[in-house]
C-alpha cells in the first residue's frame, strides 16, 4: 500500500475515534507463516490471520461468524 501498510492500517483504524473503530473485523491475508508476524498483526488489532493458500471454507466461515456477530 502507497502510505501505510496492513499492520499499520490496522492500528490507525484501532486507535481512531470512529465508534465502529473496535467493532469493525479486520482480516490479514498474507504468504507469511512466520509466528512473530502474526503475533504483531493480532497486536495492532488484526482480528484474524489467514494464510495462504487461502482455504475457502474456512474465510467464508469466518466471515459468516463476523458478519452474524452480534454488536
């Protein structure tokens, strides 16, 4: 991304004072497999972090779980 990156973005969004900033689900998809890496993404507020290659049955159950969440 041109300004930020994901984990930055991820942050930014957190730290905003937007009412829908903690609510909002954040997901990272990346080719990373490194622990350290996903560790840092849940800790600037990432919600999920998916691997690739992408399982397609597991993001669809994941965003049917965010999307039917209850606020």
């Amino acid at each position: 991304m041109p300004v930020m990156n994901g984990l930055e973005t991820a942050a930014e969004i957190r730290n905003s004072d937007h009412p829908d900033a903690h609510q909002v689900a954040i997901f990272a998809v990346t080719a990373s497999d490194n622990e350290e890496d996903e560790a840092n993404a849940l800790r600037c507020g990432i919600n999920e972090y998916i691997k690739k290659p992408i399982d397609n049955y597991h993001l669809f159950n994941l965003m049917n779980r965010y999307l039917t969440k209850e606020n």
